[in-house]
C-alpha cells in the first residue's frame, strides 16, 4: 500500500497565490514520489476548482476539502455541502482539533459529516489526538457507516502538543507515535493511520520509515512550496 503525504493549507492561500504553489510543486516535484506515495493538498474550497483545473488528469496530486457542511444540499445559506465539493476533490478531512476545539464540533457531527461525505464518493481524513476521539467516532457510526466503508477511511493521528499554532510545536517522538498508532489500529480495528502535528524536512524520513504509520499530515510547512518539496524529497527511500 502507498503511504500517504497529505498537506494541509488550513485558512491560507488565495486563488493567486495557491496557483502560484502549485506551479512550483508540479514543476518540481520528483516523479518517482508516486510510486510510493499518494499525494494529496487539502486547501481551502475557493481554491479547489483553481487546482483542479491545473491537476486535473495531467498530475497525479490529489485534492482535498477541509471540512464539509453537517447538511446536504439544500436551504442552508454559506454552507458547502459534500455534493458540492466531490466533483473537485477525493477526500476531506473531518474532525481536526482546530474545528473541535474553535468551533465546537462534536463525534457525533463528525459521524454525520462522514455519511454524508462517503455518500458522495468523498474519503474522510478523520482527525483525532487521542484514543478516546476514535472510540467515540466508532460508537457513534456503528449501525450507520457499513464496516465496508471503514478500511477506506483514514484516520490522522495528531497530538495536540505537536500542533504548530503561530509558535512551533513539539513533534512526538517518532517511535512514540509509531507504537501509539499501532495499538490504537488493532484496538479499535482500524486500517489506516497516519501522523500529524510538525512534520518538516527534518523529521519526515523518521516518521514516514515507521511500520505502523501510513502517511504523514503536513500544516504549517506545506505553505511554502520548496519547503513541502524538500520533505517529499526526504519521504523518498534512500
Ligand atoms: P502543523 O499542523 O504541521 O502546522 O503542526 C498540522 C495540522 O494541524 O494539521
């Protein structure tokens, strides 16, 4: 199985300047990355047709949304629902801890959010920053999202302490986070893992050789183009 790279813009980047981005990245970018990783830019939905448009069957980059509307398509002014967004992307994170935390999301809204992206052929990229969040997503989604749906999900593991928010944050142990990762997939029966929380060119070579981490979540590094081509440069095996 590929591992996972995926960026992670948050509310960063206007149409301009993430054309811009993606001008270096796809220039630039090693070909041999896609042999070993897909590669995905979750960015904010004013930028998504943009990129799609650049991206669209010419380079192999995946897109992402970074949230989607507990509603479906309807009467709910300036909400973007998932029908809205998956003609432009193939997954959308759900559940990061700056939606739990700024705008009071809760696992059952998270579980929600899931339906109804899958139900419009979107893969979630769940965020959780511990074992309790996973626990939760699985109670509240038993009997609603059939076990078939569960190995495509993936599940990002980002502690809060390894978080960059303006300052810089404090990655976890790579070994740490590996045997953490690894017990809460067999525990709570789940595929797909990935890290989350400081990742840059210096520490991505020793999270992304783990065994029982799929793929790594980038924020504030991924902003600046050279510096996320630098850690797909160093994802690469040597
Ligand atoms: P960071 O953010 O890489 O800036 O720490 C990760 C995330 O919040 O997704």
């Amino acid at each position: 199985m590929r591992k996972y790279i995926i960026a992670n813009w948050k509310s960063n980047k206007n149409p301009k300047e993430a054309i811009e981005w993606i001008n270096i990245v796809t220039a630039k970018t090693p070909s041999d990355i896609f042999n070993y990783f897909e590669v995905i830019i979750c960015a904010p939905t004013v930028d998504l047709p943009i990129l799609f448009d650049k991206v669209n069957n010419s380079f192999p980059l995946k897109l992402g949304a970074q949230d989607i509307s507990v509603f479906p398509e309807g009467s709910y002014t300036g909400e973007v629902s998932a029908s809205l967004i998956s003609g432009l992307a193939a997954y959308v994170l759900l559940g990061h801890s700056e939606r739990r935390k700024l705008f009071h999301e809760t696992d059952e809204t998270i579980v929600k959010k899931s339906i109804l992206a899958l139900a419009q052929g979107l893969i979630p990229i769940i965020c959780i920053s511990n074992e309790d969040e996973i626990v939760q997503w699985k109670n509240y989604a038993k009997d609603k999202i059939s076990p078939k749906d569960h190995p495509r999900i993936i599940f990002s593991y980002e502690p809060l302490s390894a978080i960059s928010t303006g300052e810089i944050g404090r990655p976890e142990d790579p070994q740490k986070a590996d045997e953490f990762i690894n017990e809460i997939k067999f525990k709570n029966q789940i595929t797909t893992c990935i890290y989350g929380g400081s990742v840059n060119p210096e520490n991505i070579s020793s999270l992304i050789d783990k065994d029982h981490i799929d793929g790594v979540l980038v924020g504030s590094t991924s902003l600046n183009p050279e510096k996320f081509l630098e850690v797909l440069e160093n994802a690469l095996p040597r």
